[in-house]
C-alpha cells in the first residue's frame, strides 16, 4: 500500500539530499578527493552532511585545513577535538615560504596576508597531494559571481577559473571528466543560505566553535572594527587598551581580519534571532570584498577557492 | 513591522519550529531585460527582505552610476552578477537566487531570453518545477515568448505563470490584460501536443518596477481577483520529485563498511520504498527484496523521492553504480537505441555517426548520433530538415549506445529519461537529450554465430590481423607509402588490402561530399569496413586524411586492442603544398574547392599516434621500411 502521508520533504530535507547527492557523485568518480575544511559553520554543516552521506561507511575523502597561522586558537582546538571525535583524517597544510618570510595580516594588509597563506597556501596543499577534487563550503548566496558559478566548477592546471566557460549543469547530472591537469572544485551547499545553514545546525544539533556565541572577550576598536586580541602577535597603538566586551563573531577566519559583533546570544535560537534581525550581509563583517565590486570574481579566477 | 519579525523578536523558538516545516520551490523566469526580468526578481528579493542594509546602500551608489531609472533604485543591479554582464546590461549565464517568506523557500533560476541563450534557459528549466514567463504588457506575446514557452514545456515544467509586466505603463489596463492572456492561452494549448507536458497556467497582471500584485493585489488593479504573485508561489502544488511515480533508485555509490554490510546508496528519483517491498535491478533484472533503508539517523520505515538513502537487500546479487533500482512490478525499460530529442549546446555542430560520451543518471554509455530527423524553429516551432545541430539548436535524433541502459521517458521522469553528451576530446558538456521511446530494431538484429571465426581465419593465413590506419594532410605521402608497405608485405607473404580515400569515394562513400558530416560518415563506414576485413583476418591499410580525432579513436575503438596502429604521416603544410600532385591546393586557395583540409577545414594531428613517419627528411620507400621495422618490432608480423 502506498503512504499518503508523507508527500513533502522540508526544505532542509531536501537541501540535504541534494548535498549528500553531490558528494557521492564525487566518491564515486573522482580519483583523489579532499574536502577543505576550514572550522567554520558551512564547514561544520558540510562535515555533518559527508557523515551521513556515507554512514555506516566513514567519508573516502580526507579533510584539509589550510592554516594560515593566524586562526583564533579556538578554532585550532576545536578542530583537532571535533576531527578526532569522527575518527577523520585530517591534512592541515601551512605555506612555509609564507612564514619564513613573517608574512603577517598586521604588516603586510589582508589582501597580500590572503594571498599569500590562503590562496596559494591552498595551491600547494592540493598539487603536493595531487588532489583532484577538493570539496568546499561556499553558498551562491554569499556573493553575486558565486551565483553563477557552477557545483562542480573547474579549475585550469594552474587553479583558475575561467567563468565564461563554465559546463551546462542539467538535472542533477554532473560531468566530472577532467584534462590533463584539470581539477575540480565542488560545492555541495551552494543551494543553502546562511539561514539554512544555522536552521540545520539547529535542527541537527551540530557541535560549532564557541567563538559563533556571545562571551565576554578582549576586543579593540579599529575603524569602527572589534577586532579580538587572541594573541600577544597584535600590535597595540599608543593608549589602547582592549577592553572586555560581549561579543560574538558572524564568520571565522583569521582574527586580525574578522570583526566581532556586540552580542548576548548565547543559544543557537538567540544567534538565529539575531540574524535574521540584523540589517547586514554576513560577508561584511570580511575585509577582502569591500576593495570593489567585483572583488570577489577578480579572486576567484586568480585561485582564491 | 511584520508579523514574521514580531514573531522572531517574540518567540523566536516558535518562529523556528513554523521554519522546520518550509517546503521547497525551484521555478525559472523567462524574458528579456526589456521584460523586466531583473526587476522582477530584484523586488522579490527587496520585498521578501532578503537584501541587507550594505547590500541596499551598495545598490544605491550602483543605480546612480550605472542605473537606468534615474534616482529610483535599480533592481536589475542586484542581480546581474558578473562584471562584464554589469557592464554590458544584460545577463549571460544562469545565476540561481534566493529567497524565503514564511511558507517556502525559493531557488530562482535566472536565465537571459535571447535565442542565442536557449542552452542557459534549458539549463535553468532542468530543475525547475514553474516557470514565470514575462510578457511586455505593452508588445503582448513575442516570437521570444513562444520560445520560452517552448522550451519550459520541453524541458516539462508543468505549471506556467503567464507575468503581464509594465502594466503601470498601458495605464492598468483589463482589457489590454485579457487580449494577451486570450492569446497566450491559444498558442500555448497546441504545445502538449509537441513535447508531451500537460501544463496549468496562471496570468498575473503585475508592475514589478512599481510592485502591484508582487507580494499584495494591486490597489490600481481592482478588477483582477487572482493571487499575487508571491501568494501564488507560496501556495502552488508542488510536485516534488515525484513521490507519487513508480519507485526509481539510480545507484550512485555501493556501500561496504565491512564485510557484513553491503548497501546501496543514491537519491529517489521517485516514488516511495519501504522495507518487504519486492525491487527489481536493470540492466540486469535480478530481483530482490529491500531489508531496511539506513541513514544515520536510524532506519526509516519509509522514504519518499528526494532523498537521499540506501538500500540494503535480502539476498546478495550482484549490483553496481549505474544500476537502477525499481519496483518489481513496473520497472523502467532497458535498450540500447531511442528516439530522443537534442538541445545542443556546444559552438562544435553536433555531427551524426560522431561518438560522445552519453551520461544518463548515474549510468555512462558511449553514443553515436544517427542524423536528425528534424530540426526545430525555436520560434516558430517548424520542423525542418537538418543533417546537423549547430549552438542552441533543437532536434529529434536517433541514439545508439554501445550497451543497455535503463530508462524512463522523459515526460514520465526527468531523472532517468534526461542525459547529457560530452565530447571525447574536450571532455565539455556538448548537448543534452531527453528520451522519448526506445527503438526495438536493435533487439531484432541478433549477431548471427558462426563457426569459423577472427582467429582461425587469421591462423590459417599464418599471420595477426591488424590495421594500419594512415593519417596526414592530402599530398603528404599516405598512399605512396602505404603502397610499399603493402608490397613488402605481400613480398613477405602477408595477407593485405589497401583502402584508398580516393578509390572508396568512386563507389562505396560516392554519395559523401566534404561537409564535416559526410566527413564523418565517410570514416565511420571505412572504419566499419575495417573492422570486417581484420575479422577476415588480413592486414588491412587504410589511407585517409580522416581529419577528426574523435573518428580516428572510434575507429581504433572498433577493434580489438593491438590491433589498431595509428600512423601520422607528418607533412607540414607549406610542404604538402608545395607539392600539390593533384592541383587540389590551388583550386582550394583559389576557392574552387570548399572545405579542404588545412585550408578551410581543420586538421586535428594525432596526439599519441604508434608511429610518426616524416616525409621531409625520409623518402617514402625508407618510410614505409621504417613502418616494416616497427610492425616487426611490436610482433605484428615476424621477420627476424
């Protein structure tokens, strides 16, 4: 006999499908797979979904972190309990020229800083593993050329993305051949926005960095920026003092470059509360998309992920 | 305020608890910038209070600086995504937005409208479940109307939002409404008939710049009693994944933790599956019984289309990625041959007897395309003739695959009767096809058994068939030295037979010109004939410029491995031309000659050829000792 009572999927259970989709599209075809992981919330989510993608089976595919040295040490920790926790292997690649050369967001500004540790810290980790895909976390939502770029988007030998030669993608039917030297990116939650993203973390219960709720820290004001003072690397002007304050970070990244919200949700509902009653995009609270407008696709096709 | 923000500042537990139970809606929108398309979906965005303050005053510096409406705020800015679009005003590719209110959510598919952009249309039209077709109130239906309507019904979007934009400039006009939704309606009601879509339509009078009929009815509107846009969206039947069709389980990945566990993963085309129900496995039509269905979240009782589960069964048979998993009692149809209709979608015409790669679901198949039956006028929907399909155009075309697959009709399931094509070459995604029916000549057509067979032939010759397939720009020596390859081969006592292009098309290729296509099948058929001789066990020779990588490689692919020995006869161009035994390269440079290789129609070298012979530094009589040599050397023949 057939049910008639559970006709419809939510729309979180249909996103999630449709993730999980993606990823065995991906074990199943590639050679090499990573997924970057980068400690954040998308990454958290996308790390949920690739055990359930898999389960009983864990995920074929290590993880990769991309440490650029300059995480808050939260973020570290929480990384290394959470991975260890689901039994992963986890890769965790620094740009070592980047660090002999004392490449520092306070010295050399974020856009070299990025550069430098993230973009071709994230090209070295993927041809020293010779990775053919490499999973990663970003949403079309997020940033208006990230709206057009593909889930299964293609990368020349030398990592760039050339958006006027993207591949039709129809149904769910992914071409995953690749040429000599090709590689892919994928991006399993590109339908999500950010408030799926914490509905399903909400939904699902999923462990997240503490520093995502509101706890008193030692911030200073730069420019109208609360930037947290993790560690004795920050430079400090003349008279300034950080000063404890309830705060809450929107985005991870690397600490000199994220800006913190005054905050006193300390429960996923209370963060989503404040989302959703907040007046400003999510990517504002990073430095590197204000420079100008096409920013982002400027950095894209250099490599940026 | 609203009363969702009350809600949030209130109770923000409750307002989550009413936003688990969302459902989903992907539709399209079809029109041009002149319809007001960007508008359109900038104002859902704006309205449904998806854009942020940085985001609004971003938009606000970007209308006054490259915006169209003056002071206004200019919404096509806030979705035109990539900078050179920006720049040039109008949107090139598909760019998925969205959006949310209190009962769904939405992913809008935002595609351009011009005929040389039906391949981004179709693209968006794939997983889309409504299409919003924008009509000018002012132009009513346009040629570029009936295209889009077309192509949504192809693509079997079954419900249609007929959006009468710009009403506020034909000064709400009903009537004006009524002459365009009257003509609408007559022309669509003919197109179930040519793609097999039943669709219901729904005609909006809007102004998406000024928002009447966007989220509330339009005070200037009074006479419209329908639903506004939004609150149509909001409440329209959605027909996810087709929970209600036969059960279909396209097999993505098998699932091995350990030897005790063996299960099936992949995402429910459609239909429902619970544990007892008895399946049935294509291609191979092994049935089973389904044990459980795991997740990680427990075993479910029961899963629906749409999600994403696996399978594990009662008894063990043998299954793999590709398979399709049914319900026993109404599987889908397996076949190697079908009518389907082409979109193609690369600036390489789509040539028949050309191979690609076909990708069907999870299943992969190589395909050789018979040519078109028909070719469609997007706009006017004329089938006319066509021995191609160039960019962007439609055609019915027959399908040949080198193996069973199983399959739906499209109309009947878009999972697993849609596939794509992709170049062998390239890799790209060249076209995409939609299956209407399998074709039953090849199941008729039974290899006839015979007793004597490649291999005794080749014995009693003493001798292994192979052969030797001659590469190279006309003039630059092929059949000469194919001749003395010959010769010594004979000289040796070989079994041989030359194929000559010239000598082949005075009676079997006759009917072929020089068009990329009768190019083609002009190799397709030499490569055929191939194939037969070294099943008669000889050493065949085959001398064509055969220009095309792709037929060089079907025809290597025709035989067995070993037996296909590429041979590039590298002659650069200014030299073959110089030579010009045959006055064939100035007749070309003259333009007496269309479609001359090296001249007017390419000539793709071969990349790893198991020989390379140049005639600029060996005279053709060392050349063909050197091929001697090697054949010798790779234990083709054996002459000490």
């Amino acid at each position: 006999m057939k049910s008639l009572t559970l006709l419809h999927l939510t729309h979180l259970e249909r996103l999630e499908a449709e993730s999980i989709h993606i990823m065995r599209e991906v074990a199943a075809e590639a050679e090499n797979p990573v997924m970057l992981y980068s400690v954040g919330k998308d990454s958290a989510v996308m790390l949920q979904l690739a055990m359930k993608a898999f389960y009983p089976s864990k995920p074929p595919f290590p993880l990769l972190h991309v440490d650029t040295g300059w995480k808050f040490k939260e973020m570290i920790s929480f990384r290394d309990a959470h991975v260890k926790k689901l039994g992963l292997e986890l890769i965790v690649h620094t740009n070592q020229e980047g660090v002999d050369m004392g490449v520092s967001p306070f010295k050399h500004g974020s856009s070299m800083h990025t550069d430098i540790m993230k973009t071709q810290g994230l090209k070295q980790a993927l041809n020293k593993y010779k990775f053919d895909v490499a999973f990663g976390g970003a949403r079309r939502d997020e940033e208006k050329s990230r709206a057009k770029e593909r889930i299964f988007s293609f990368r020349t030998a030398d990592h760039r993305w050339d958006p006027k030669n993207q591949r039709p993608e129809l149904w769910n039917i992914y071409n995953t051949r690749k040429s000599e030297g090709e590689s892919i990116r994928v991006f399993p939650l590109s339908n999500w926005t950010e408030l799926d993203i914490w509905q399903y973390i909400y939904r699902e219960n999923i462990p997240i960095v503490p520093l995502y709720f509101a706890a008193p820290r030692p911030v200073v004001n730069r420019d109208g920026t609360l930037i947290m003072v993790d560690d004795d690397r920050m430079p400090m002007e003349k008279n300034e003092q950080p000063i404890m304050q309830s705060v809450r970070f929107r985005t991870l990244g690397c600490y000199p470059l994220t800006g913190a919200v005054p905050s006193k949700a300390t429960t996923l509902p209370e963060i989503i509360q404040e989302m959703l009653l907040t007046k400003t995009s999510e990517r504002a609270g990073r430095t590197i998309d204000h420079d100008q407008s096409a920013s982002m696709e400027k950095k894209k096709q250099e490599g940026y992920f | 305020m609203t009363f969702q923000d009350k809600l949030i500042k209130a109770d923000i537990n409750a307002y989550l608890d009413q936003h688990q139970t969302k459902s989903m809606l992907r539709f399209i929108t079809c029109g041009s910038v002149d319809d007001g398309k960007s508008t359109l979906i900038g104002r859902l965005l704006y309205d449904s209070k998806m854009i942020f303050e940085d985001q609004l005053a971003a938009l606000e510096v970007d209308s006054k600086k490259l915006g169209t409406q003056g002071d206004d705020l200019d919404f096509a800015l806030l979705v035109d995504g990539l900078a050179s679009e920006r720049e040039q005003g109008i949107t090139i590719d598909v760019a998925y937005r969205y959006f949310a209110t209190e009962k769904r959510k939405f992913i809008v598919a935002d595609t351009p409208g011009h005929e040389q952009y039906t391949r981004n249309m179709a693209t968006g039209a794939s997983t889309a479940e409504l299409a919003i077709i924008l009509v000018d109130a002012r132009h009513g239906v346009q040629t570029q109307t009936r295209r889009h309507s077309y192509i949504a019904s192809l693509l079997g979007i079954k419900k249609i939002v007929l959006a009468v934009n710009k009403m506020d400039l034909v000064d709400y006009d009903q009537g004006v409404f009524d002459k365009i939704v009257a003509e609408y309606s007559e022309f669509a009601s003919g197109l179930s008939e040519k793609t097999g879509t039943n669709q219901t339509i729904e005609p909006i009078p809007l102004s998406a710049l000024k928002g009447d009929n966007i989220t509330e009815n339009s005070k200037a509107m009074k006479w419209y009693h329908g639903p506004s846009l939004i609150s149509h969206l909001e409440t329209v039947e959605i027909d996810d994944g087709n929970s209600a069709g036969e059960f279909r389980l396209p097999v993505q990945w098998v699932n091995r933790p350990n030897l005790n566990f063996r299960g099936f993963s992949g995402l429910i085309s459609s239909g429902q599956i619970r544990p007892g129900d008895a399946i049935k496995v294509l291609p191979s039509a092994k049935t089973s019984t389904v044990k459980s269905i795991v997740t990680m979240d427990g075993d479910l009782p029961e899963a629906i289309a749409g999600q994403s589960i696996t399978l594990t069964l009662e008894n063990e048979i043998d299954i793999s990625r590709g398979d399709l998993i049914c319900s026993a009692h109404s599987p889908a149809e397996s076949a190697n041959q079908f009518e389907t209709t082409i979109l193609w979608m690369s600036d390489e015409a789509m040539l028949s007897g050309r191979s690609y790669i076909l990708k069907c679901g999870t299943q992969t198949a190589t395909a050789t395309m018979a040519p078109p039956k028909c070719r469609i006028n997007v706009n006017t929907l004329e089938e006319l003739a066509a021995r191609k399909l160039e960019l962007n155009e439609i055609g019915v075309c027959n399908v040949a695959l080198d193996k069973q697959i199983a399959f739906d009709p499209y109309s009947q399931n878009r999972d697993t009767g849609g596939f794509v094509l992709i170049d062998r070459y390239t890799n790209a995604t060249v076209g995409v096809g939609m299956i209407h029916f399998a074709l039953r000549r090849a199941s008729n057509i039974h290899w006839q058994a015979v007793d004597t067979d490649k291999n005794s032939r080749a014995a009693q010759k003493g001798q292994k068939p192979a052969i030797l397939w001659f590469t190279g720009l006309s003039g630059s020596g092929k059949s000469t030295i194919a001749n003395h390859v010959e010769k010594k081969l004979t000289a040796f006592g070989r079994h041989t037979y030359l194929l000559d292009g010239d000598n082949v098309r005075h009676g079997l290729n006759k009917d072929l010109g020089f068009t990329d296509v009768d190019r083609v099948e002009n190799i397709r058929r030499i490569a055929e004939v191939s194939k037969l001789m070294v099943d008669a066990g000889l050493i065949t020779l085959v001398s064509f410029i055969s220009p095309f990588r792709s037929e060089r490689r079907l025809a290597r692919e025709l035989v067995e491995e070993g037996e296909f020995f590429e041979i590039h006869v590298d002659t650069p161009l200014e030299v073959a031309e110089a030579r010009d035994v045959k006055g064939l390269y100035k007749k070309a440079r003259e333009g007496k000659l269309k479609n001359f290789t090296g001249i007017d129609s390419p000539y793709e070298e071969p990349e790893n050829p198991e020989m390379r012979v140049s005639t600029t530094s060996m005279s053709a009589e060392e050349a063909a000792d050197f091929i001697i040599q090697q054949l010798n050397n790779q234990g083709v023949i054996d002459i000490g």
